[in-house]
C-alpha cells in the first residue's frame, strides 16, 4: 500500500465536517419520575475535521466518544451547538432533508455481531441500502455492485447467500464495512470497530480501512480505546473527556509532546513491549473515578483527577488554546 500523506494546513482548510460547541444531552429522571436531570454526554464541542483525513478520537470508557460521532452523522439529534457537512448546515434538518446526507456519512459499528440482521444473507443486507439510496437500480446492477464491493473487502461470491451467524467475527465487520461502502460515502464514522475482534484479526481490518481510504478518498472518525492503534491509522488525534475535547494534535505530535495532564496519564499506561524501558518509564496514573456526566464540576472538568489544579482550574473552565498547531484546553499548558 502507498504511503498516505498527512494533511497539511493549507490541506486542513478544505473542512468536511465541522462541529461548533455541539451539545447532545440525554434526559433521565429518578425512579419515581418527579424530577429530571441531564446527562450531559457531548457538553460544547469544537471540531473540524478535514477531507481525506483520518481524525482519531480516544478517551475513558463513558466520556462520549460514541455519543459525539453519533451526534455528528445526525443519528443523534444534538441538544445544541451546530454541525456542518461540506459547508451545509445539517444542525435542524428533518428526516426527508437528511437522508441525502446519510448516503454521504456511513457508519461502521462496533460489535459485528448485533450490527447485522440475523433473518437476512448478505445479499438482502447489501441491497437493502441499495435501494434506499438508489431506487432506480436494477437486480442486476445490484448483485454487480455488491460483488465488487465484497471483493473489496476480501469475501468471495459464496458469501452472498449466507447469513450472519455462518461467519467468524471478522467476516462480519467486513460485511459490515461493505454495507457501508455500498453507497460511495465520503465520510465514515468508524464507532470502535475493532475492539470486538480478536487480536489477531485486528490488524488485517485496519489495514484493509488505511487501503479502502486510499483507494476511495475516504475520510474517517475513528473512535477507539486502543491507542497504539489510533496512533497507527491516524493523521490528528482528539482526547476527549466527560463530554469534551481536552486535547487535539497530529498523532506523532500528541504522543511525543501531550500537553494536557490527562493525555499524559492515558499515554503513559500505553504497555511498553521493552522490560528494561518499563522498568525505566515514569508511569502517570489518575487518582479517583471519574466523575458523572449528570454532575460535571466547575472550572476546568479534570481538576478533581489532576495533580497540577489551582485555584483557577477550580473556578474556570478551560478553553481549547493554540500551540504551533496543537491545541490544549489546560490553564497550566506549557507549564507542566
């Protein structure tokens, strides 16, 4: 595979996706249904990312990584903020208005085995978005489109009359990419896409998701808890915690410089391979849980966890701050 080139700034104007301090809240209430609350999932984010990009986004489990690619495809209505595809204002469109956006922005989702229908082979799976996005489309161009659509992510023919539960959990993320491809997307949502999967298959999808980008000029999200894997597939990487972005860089730049102490306790629990460098590395660990999103704290949101707060981080929510290109939201960045 040829060698992608990072996105450069002038690149980076060229803006598929642009998130301006997008909300999306869920409401609860207690047992009794007298009082409601919010979970505050999404909570004011700013975002943009470019075309032909790979944007990674890393986190806890909880902090909303999902919630916010969600939100950004419109499978979520957001509670506030704005979001634009290609310049358009997607933000309040109704459901006839944004189905022409939903063949444009796909989603690849995480567990492959809950993401396809069991009472359906891959050809009805296949079709079915086909035709949603094509009416017009004869059988016949139908089974051709979706032959060369499994050959791209390495299924063969016979694939076409089984169901779900006849292939391995590889085999049905890579259905479930196809389904995704099938009708020529440009931006995919890739929601965690390999955590499901063994190790050893691991690779091989990533992989085939660097080629299939190449190939199609795709531009993706790619959420994930795995670090070393976003690092891999990434071009700019987003740390995202209790519901906003805390930290954004160029990957190489994130994880040889992280500025935000959060990003700096995530990198460090990252395995070193090398029994003499662990045993030298200095490992950052965060202190207590984190908190609920039904009570975010004041100020900054990390400072209950961090070992640098002042005053200020207790009283002043942090906003994301420029540094050659790497923005952090940290009052004490550069400092620490």
């Amino acid at each position: 595979m040829e060698n992608r080139e990072t996105p450069g700034q002038e690149d980076r104007q060229d803006i598929i996706l642009k998130a301006v301090d997008l909300k999306k809240y869920f409401a609860v209430r207690n047992f009794l249904g007298t009082s409601k609350h919010y979970v505050k999932a999404v909570d004011g984010v700013n975002l943009e990312i470019a075309r032909g990009e790979c944007f990674g986004l890393v986190g806890e489990s909880g902090c909303g990584k999902s919630t916010l690619g969600r939100t950004l495809i419109r499978m979520y209505e957001p509670t506030g903020g704005q979001i634009l595809f290609d310049g358009d204002d997607i933000t309040s469109k109704k459901k006839k208005e944004i189905l022409p956006y939903h063949k444009r922005m796909q989603i690849i989702f995480q567990d492959p085995y809950s993401a396809l229908d069991p009472h359906q082979n891959v050809r009805e799976i296949m079709s079915e978005p086909l035709r949603m996005s094509n009416p017009s489309m004869s059988r016949q161009e139908s089974n051709d489109k979706i032959m060369e659509i499994l050959e791209k992510v390495g299924l063969q023919k016979d694939a076409l009359e089984k169901y779900a539960y006849e292939f391995s959990g590889g085999q049905r993320q890579r259905i479930g990419i196809a389904r995704a491809l099938s009708v020529n997307p440009e931006f995919i949502m890739c929601d965690e896409p390999i955590s499901a999967l063994d190790v050893s298959i691991q690779a091989q999808v990533v992989n085939m998701l660097e080629d299939l980008q190449h190939e199609f000029g795709l531009t993706y999200l790619f959420v994930s808890h795995d670090l070393s894997m976003v690092r891999h597939i990434s071009d700019r990487i987003g740390v995202m915690y209790l519901g906003n972005i805390v930290e954004i860089a160029q990957k190489d730049e994130l994880y040889d410089n992280p500025l935000h102490p959060y990003t700096q306790a995530l990198l460090s629990a990252i395995p070193i391979a090398d029994p003499e460098r662990a045993k030298a590395s200095r490992r950052k660990t965060i202190e207590g849980d984190l908190p609920s999103p039904l009570n975010i704290p004041s100020g900054c949101r990390f400072h209950t966890r961090c070992p640098y707060a002042t005053e200020q981080c207790r009283g002043e929510d942090p906003q994301l701050r420029d540094f050659d290109g790497h923005q952090v939201a940290c009052h004490r960045a550069g400092e620490i």
